[in-house]
C-alpha cells in the first residue's frame, strides 16, 4: 500500500514544480542567486507570505516603483547576502507585486518558463504573457 499526503506521486517523490506554461519550472538566476529557497527558482511553500513566484529582468522604473512602494531592491545588504539590483538583473519578484506594478504602468518583462503557475492564482496568464520574454 502507498502512502501519499497530496504532495507527492505515491512513492515518496514529489512532482516537479509546473511554470504557468504548464511544463517543468525553469531556473530564473544563479547570479545573483535568486528565489525563496535561495535555489535559482522562483518556487514557494506556505512561510513565503510575499510569493516570490514571478521571474522578472528587473527595470529601472519596475526598481525605483517598488522602492517608491517600500521594497528596496537596489540597496545592498550584504549582512543578508543581498547585493542590490541593476536594470536587467533576473530575481525572483513577489507575485502582489509585480502585479501592483502591472496596474500602475511599470511592470518588469517575465520569463514565463521560470514563473510558478501557482501566480496564476492571482495573476491572468495574459497580462503575464503581454511582458513576457524569452530566456537565454
């Protein structure tokens, strides 16, 4: 008999995370090493209360908007390993965010393969497909 919480396949793997395409997540940045988990994706579990779920190349007006909104992304913290963001950077962006950004006219281009479909939740796949780029 197999044991499974929802979580899992039945025996004892977990599905790999889907992008909002509906295929396998891909990674958004190693430099600078992005993500929740600190892993290169944009992935989440139930402590991540922001949803860092969008993969975005970070503009300067997305950066200066959200550091207008309370969210520095461009000042250094190197006491948690965070050097700050320049235009074009990838980072893994809270889904609530980006999408306050989206309805004030400054959202940052997405890279869809590496976007958690469970922003989908909150976010139309359209308006993420209107920014959306192609990875490298």
């Amino acid at each position: 008999m197999s044991y499974t919480n929802g979580n899992g396949n039945g025996n004892g793997h977990k599905p790999k995370p889907k992008n909002v395409l509906g295929t396998d997540l891909k990674c958004c940045c190693l430099q600078p090493l992005t993500g929740w988990f600190r892993d290169g994706n944009c992935r989440t579990n139930a402590e991540d209360r922001g949803m860092h779920t969008i993969c975005a190349e970070v503009t300067s007006e997305f950066l200066l908007y959200l550091q207008s909104r309370g969210n520095d992304l461009i000042t250094p913290a190197p006491q948690h390993g965070f050097p700050g963001l320049v235009a074009g950077d990838k980072w893994c962006v809270c889904a609530l965010s980006w999408l306050d950004a989206y309805e004030n006219g400054v959202a940052a281009p997405v890279v869809l393969e590496a976007c958690d479909s469970s922003v989908l939740k909150h976010i139309p796949l359209a308006a993420l497909q209107e920014h959306a780029i192609k990875d490298e």
